[in-house]
C-alpha cells in the first residue's frame, strides 16, 4: 500500500511539473510574439527563441520534479523532459495535421527537451 502511495505521489509530481513547464511555455512564447509584433523580428531570432523556451520549462520542469521526488533526481527529470516532448509533439500534430517538424529537427528539439529535463533534475 505504502509503494502505491509513492507511485502515485512521484506521477503526481510529474503532471505537476509538466503543467508547470507548459505555463513557462506559455508565458515565454508570448512573450517573443509580442516582440515579433513590435519588432522586425529574423527567422533566425524566432527559431533562436522557440528553442530557449523548451529549454528553459523542461528545465524547470526538471528541477521540479527532482525537487519534489528526491530520489533519482536526473531519471525522473529526463522522464519530465520526454513527456514534455510528446505532449508538445502530440499538440503540434493536432493543430497541423502534418508531421511538425523535419526528422532531423525532430530529433534535435526531442534531445533538447530530454537533456534539458535531465539537467534540472540534477541541479534541483
């Protein structure tokens, strides 16, 4: 009873973490359309920008977790930051109906995301 109870506790964790990576998300790209808006914004410097936010919320997702968890800190924060991939993957395809991403840049932002995740769970 007692390990179902820390089974739960730990998934719990995670979708908090992963709600709250999702809000950073949130908050960042609104940010940087509000200055594609009032600025004449390169692709480069958008492209540059999308990818700061994945890694800074599964970053802080990461260390979420890891600070909540305790144990296995850097597992749990690479599990944060493969779920943090699929869910945003999962909402691309929804909204386009299309592959989101070229395989080659798909894998780039899926180890950008993982490493990221990883890396707030070792730092927490």
């Amino acid at each position: 009873m007692d390990k179902a109870i820390r089974q739960n506790t730990k998934m719990f964790a995670l979708l908090k973490g992963l709600l709250f990576s999702y809000i950073i998300t949130a908050l960042i790209l609104l940010l940087l359309s509000f200055l594609m808006l009032k600025l004449d914004l390169s692709s480069t410097v958008i492209s540059g920008g999308i990818n700061f936010a994945y890694i800074v919320s599964a970053f802080i997702g990461g260390f979420f977790v890891g600070k909540k968890i305790e144990q296995r800190k850097f597992l749990w924060g690479l599990i944060m930051g493969v779920f943090y991939f699929v869910v945003l993957m999962l909402i691309s395809l929804m909204m386009n109906r299309v592959s989101p991403l070229p395989m080659g840049s798909l894998l780039t932002v899926f180890i950008i995301c993982d490493l990221s995740g990883m890396l707030g769970g070792m730092v927490s």
